[in-house]
C-alpha cells in the first residue's frame, strides 16, 4: 500500500494535472505572436523528432522556411508554405543548396563531422547564423553533477574522423558518439566562424518520439498492477520536451544568440518517484511501485530507459547537468504533466501494433519475472 507520504504527493499532482487541458486544446488555446523579424530559415531534416515542432513554431513567428534532406519521410501537413530541396549528406550531395543564401542555418541530424565540413564548403558565407544540435554525450567525464558547457569533451580515438560514416557509427555508437560530435562542433566553428550556436540536448521527449525510452514509463504506469522501478526513487532524471526545444531553437535564431548550452530539464531537481507520480497524476489508476537496488538491476542486465544510477556510475552526471546558461538565455519548459498527456495522446494514435511493443523498457512478463526473484530474495 502506498505510505501517507506517497498518497499526499499523488494528491498534489492529482489536483494540478487535472486542470490540465488536452493535447488538442492545448495547441488551439496557444496562440504564437509574430518575431519582429522574419527570417529565412534553413532547416536541415526537419521531418523527424524536433524538425516539425521548428517549422510549425517559425511558421507562426511569420519565418520563411526551407527544408533540405533525402525526402525519405513523408512531410507533415505545414500550416503554411514550406520550400522542400533533395540532397543527400552521404554521398556529399548538396548541389540545391548551391547559389542560395538564408538568414540561419539549423542542423538537426549531424552526428558525421565530414556532414558539417561539407555543408561548410557550400553554405559558407550564405548563411549569417548556424545553429547545431549536438549532445551531452559529448562531455568526456559523465560521472560527476553540475556538468557546465565549460567541462573537457570526450577525444576520438580512431583513425580518421572524417572517413567514419553513418555505418561505422551504428557499429560502435558507444564509442564514437560523443567524441564524434565534439569533433562536428568543432567543425561547425572551422566552417562558420564564431556566428554558430551549440545546443547539447539530452534526453527529448513528448510526442513523436519514436524511441519510447521515455515513453514507456507513462505507459506502463497507466496499465496499473506492481510496477517494478530502479534505485530507491531518488536517482535524478533529467528530460525535454521536443517542442521546448525545438521552439527555443527558433527563439535563438530571432535573438541572434551564439554561444554553447545544454539543454537539459526541468528547472528544478526531478527525482525518479516524482516523475512516476507525475505520470500517475495524469494516467490515473492504482499502481504500486516496488524499487530494486542497482545492484539487482545490473546482475539481472535488465535495460531500464532514462534512468541512471545518481552514484558510482559513468554515467551519473547525466541525470544533474547544469541548465543555467540556456534558462537565462530564454529556454522554458512545459509541465510535466503537460507532456505526459500529450505524448500518451499521441502514442495512443498509433497504429495497434505499433502500441503493442514498445522500442525501449521491459515487457509485462519480464518485469514479473524480474519481481518474483526480487521478492524471494527479500523473503530469503
């Protein structure tokens, strides 16, 4: 049974979400001013996770938009006029964007610093601002909170940066990831001189992420029963919505703002429990959390997304990144529970069997599994 401590916090949480209004309303009763200057604005990507949020948000600021990727995605309905160009950034094909020149540059998809030394070679001087979303996975230390933008980027250690393709990143992401974006960072500043901003996302969440590392969470916490949860509920999360931070990246482009931040939320400590509450709050239902240690977790290899161990991890910093510099310079977040409702609002869009198995987390059977070993062991 849940404590008098838990059962305050639920009613708490209860009490707010429920004046919550839903993915729909929210996007009717959220009207977006006009930026006091259009822009043009060329997106790279801008048909996967963050993209739409970023052309949907200028569009209503009153920007001119161009989209340049492969054309492997269907297009969402825009509410305005989008101008669509076709390259591809594997083979260095990126002749439509030759003789054109925009206001800002916004990279969505580059994880291949031979990507932004390319795109250098044909924007260069037709474009006054570029505008790079990199990772804290580029940080060389992990472990330790407060992870300022200032602190040591991880080294590659491989043979030639620029001969590593998307290809020989699938094959080692563990090891090339971070120290390949630090090295497209640097690239960035190569090619565009000091009139480029560094985003450092982590974890993005909300609707239209497909990866449902953090989706499974809300949606397990709405199936109700015994729900097994790692570490003892105080291990520090930290988590974005995509429409935060694709709306701020516009934002950033209006004010001219250069410079590096991490954009990491919320703006306030967020603890494991205080998240499944909040995701209570809003899927209603009788759940009980049971928590496991993290040695349990390791010994079982069980893959808990999101979640990371607040100490004697690599990994540990991950969840205390310091936000400081991109609250100041204009990032907000929605609620918590704002982003719950809406992302199971979208999920429950889906396709049936798209629902039927998520992409991250443990199934059903699993997780009983998981708990019937860690009840013996109590008993024992």
């Amino acid at each position: 049974m849940p404590t008098r401590r838990e059962l305050l916090k639920l009613s708490a949480l209860a009490t707010a979400a429920s004046a919550l209004p839903s993915f729909a309303s929210a996007a009717e009763t959220a009207p977006v001013g006009k930026a006091a200057k259009p822009l043009n604005i060329l997106i790279l990507g801008g048909t996967g996770f963050t993209g739409p949020f970023q052309v949907n948000y200028a569009l209503a600021r009153g920007h001119k938009i161009t989209l340049f990727n492969r054309g492997k995605k269907p297009s969402p309905e825009w509410p305005g006029e989008v101008e669509q160009l076709h390259g591809d950034r594997n083979t260095g094909d990126l002749k439509a964007l030759e003789g054109r020149k925009w206001d800002v540059c916004i990279d969505n998809p580059t994880s291949l610093p031979v990507w932004v030394r390319d795109a250098g070679k044909v924007l260069k001087g037709n474009v006054g601002h570029y505008l790079f979303i990199s990772t804290i996975s580029v940080y060389a230390d992990g472990s330790k909170p407060g992870i300022t933008e200032d602190a040591p980027l991880a080294v590659y250690k491989g043979k030639d940066a620029m001969a590593e393709t998307q290809e020989t990143l699938r094959g080692d992401i563990e090891n090339l990831y971070g120290p390949l974006k630090a090295l497209s960072e640097a690239e960035a500043r190569k090619q565009f001189g000091e009139r480029v901003t560094i985003v450092r996302p982590g974890y993005i969440v909300g609707p239209r992420d497909e990866t449902d590392r953090f989706t499974y969470w809300p949606h397990r916490v709405a199936q109700g029963g015994e729900m097994l949860v790692p570490g003892d509920g105080a291990d520090p999360v930290q988590i974005i919505d995509g429409r935060d931070l694709g709306e701020w990246m516009i934002r950033l482009a209006e004010a001219g703002t250069l410079g590096t931040f991490n954009a990491v939320g919320p703006n306030y400590s967020l603890g494991m429990d205080a998240m499944l509450y909040g995701c209570q709050a809003v899927t209603g239902g009788p759940v009980t959390f049971t928590h496991v240690t993290p040695a349990f977790v390791e010994e079982k290899k069980v893959d808990l997304p999101i979640w990371v161990p607040a100490r004697d991890n690599p990994f540990a910093g991950y969840g205390q990144v310091s936000n400081a510099r991109a609250i100041q310079a204009g990032l907000s977040f929605r609620p918590l529970a704002t982003t719950v409702t809406d992302l199971l609002a979208w999920f429950r869009g889906l396709p049936a069997d798209r629902q039927a198995k998520l992409r991250a987390g443990i199934t059903r059977e699993q997780e009983a599994e998981l708990l019937k070993a860690w009840g013996s062991r109590k008993g024992a």
